[in-house]
C-alpha cells in the first residue's frame, strides 16, 4: 500500500510568499502595521518578515514607512511572463489584429476569479486605453473574463459563479447571477464576449475564447477602444476579426476542434483573407 502523501511546507516561507500576495493587492503599499492586521501575524514577525524581503529586492520602503513590491518581484514577474509559450505563440496574431484595427490589443489568462493581462499591444492612436501586463480584472463584467466563465465546464461553471462577488462598478454592470447567466448563454451563441461600459465608463471591449490542446478555455483574444471609436456597430463588424485571432492562436496550442465543422472552416481560413473582409474604416 501506498503511503501518506509527503508534504513540503515550509512555515516561514509559506508566511512570506502569504505576504507578497497581499502587497500585489495593494498598489499603494502598505504599513508594517496594516500588514499585521491583514495577516494576523504579530508585528514583530512582520518586521522581520519585511526587512528580510526588503534585503533581497522583493520589497521597498519609502520615508514614511510604507512598503511596496521591489525590483525583484517585477524582474520575476517579467520572467514569467516571457516563459509563457501562449504568449509567444500568440504574439504574430496580436500584432496582425493591432494593426487590422488599429485599437488596443490584450492576451489574457485565468487566475482564480480573475483574467490576468500577460500581453498587451497598444494602439496608436492619440486616444488610448490605459491598462499594463499583469493587472487583474474580475470575470464577470470584462468581455476576456465572461468568455472565460461561458466556456467553462458545466460542473466547474455551477462551482465558480456563486463565488464571484458581484460588484456593481458602473451602471451597466451585471447585479445577479440570472442577469450573467443569461449574458453567458448569449457569448455562447455569438462565439464572442462584449463589455460596454461594464468594468469602466467609456471603454468597450470585444473578446473572443482561446482553447488548448484539452480543448479548455483558460485564456482570451480581445480588442479594446475609447467608446468614440467603438460605436455598437463597429463592435459587432469586428467580431470576425477577433474570433479569427482567438481561433488561430488555439490552433498553435494545439486545439483541434473536429467536432465543430463551423470552427474548423473558420480557423482554416487566412487571418489576412479575413481582415480583408472584415476591416472596418476607423
């Protein structure tokens, strides 16, 4: 018979890494003293904790005592991003869409209740969206986040979305979970995901499903623009662009969608034939 499972866990580094994650919530740092409360650790232990992270790069204090993540979380962070092969694999086709549309371009990957920027392109356009690599959005009210949750299994579906806290951030968030299930049912129907003024007023967003080689959906393809230049009508002529994108991108992850004859035309076709056809004047 085989024995217990062997456990690794170190206390004190478990501790540590405990009080990373709470500075990356936290962008306007954080006292010694609001670190202890947050990790019901003793202030003591804090301090050691943080002088201890602020030697090896991975915190910094400012005059008044507040500490933030350090150069050594962000040279990590840039790290893992660039190990990311979705992000390598998905980079021609993000440049192509960036340039058929000319609007900001973002990859997106889950974690926990949340999308996670890990590739962003810019418009070049004077107006421009403000958004960085790494930042996290909730699920429920962003285009890359709704197309992760319409796609998910139905099992992990009925697990995820009682859990999700369901913020009004503008007045056209979704306010209960018929209101986003039924906004789900309808990604699901068009291939594509929509945000209009639901996480930030003026901004929309258009996303569509990327799917790995398990045929999972744990990442997303989106264009984003200043609501001036994504009028509802541009939005959904766009559609064709960003699905395309979407769907070559699980190609290179190896996704093989046999048993959707209408995926497996479209992701056949050459994204540049496509853009051709789709292209919309800005």
């Amino acid at each position: 018979m085989a024995g217990p499972k062997r456990t690794y866990d170190i206390t004190a580094l478990q501790r540590g890494l405990r009080l990373l994650h709470l500075f990356s919530e936290s962008p306007r740092g954080l006292t010694a003293k609001q670190v202890a409360g947050l990790s019901r650790l003793p202030v003591s232990t804090v301090h050691r904790f943080l002088a201890n992270l602020v030697t090896a790069g991975f915190l910094s204090c400012d005059s008044d005592g507040s500490y933030h993540l350090g150069i050594a979380c962000f040279a990590i962070g840039q790290a893992a991003v660039g190990q990311l092969d979705i992000r390598r694999l998905s980079l021609p086709y993000l440049r192509e869409l960036n340039q058929q549309t000319r609007e900001t371009i973002h990859l997106t990957v889950r974690h926990g209740l949340s999308a996670v920027y890990v590739e962003k392109l810019d418009s070049p356009e004077p107006l421009r969206i403000h958004s960085r690599i790494g930042a996290a959005v909730p699920l429920y009210c962003t285009a890359v986040g709704k197309v992760m949750l319409a796609y998910m299994a139905p099992d992990e579906c009925d697990r995820v979305l009682p859990q999700l806290e369901l913020k009004r951030l503008t007045p056209n968030t979704v306010g209960n979970l018929q209101e986003l299930k039924t906004e789900l049912y309808r990604v699901r129907k068009n291939g594509y995901a929509c945000d209009l003024e639901e996480h930030e007023m003026h901004i929309r967003c258009l996303a569509a499903p990327i799917w790995d080689h398990t045929g999972s959906v744990q990442s997303s393809v989106s264009i984003t623009a200043p609501l001036v230049r994504m009028p509802v009508t541009r939005l959904r002529q766009l559609a064709p662009l960003v699905q395309t994108a979407g769907l070559q991108i699980s190609r290179e992850l190896g996704y093989q969608p046999s048993g959707n004859p209408a995926v497996r035309t479209l992701i056949g076709k050459s994204s540049t034939a496509e853009a051709r056809r789709a292209r919309v004047a800005l």
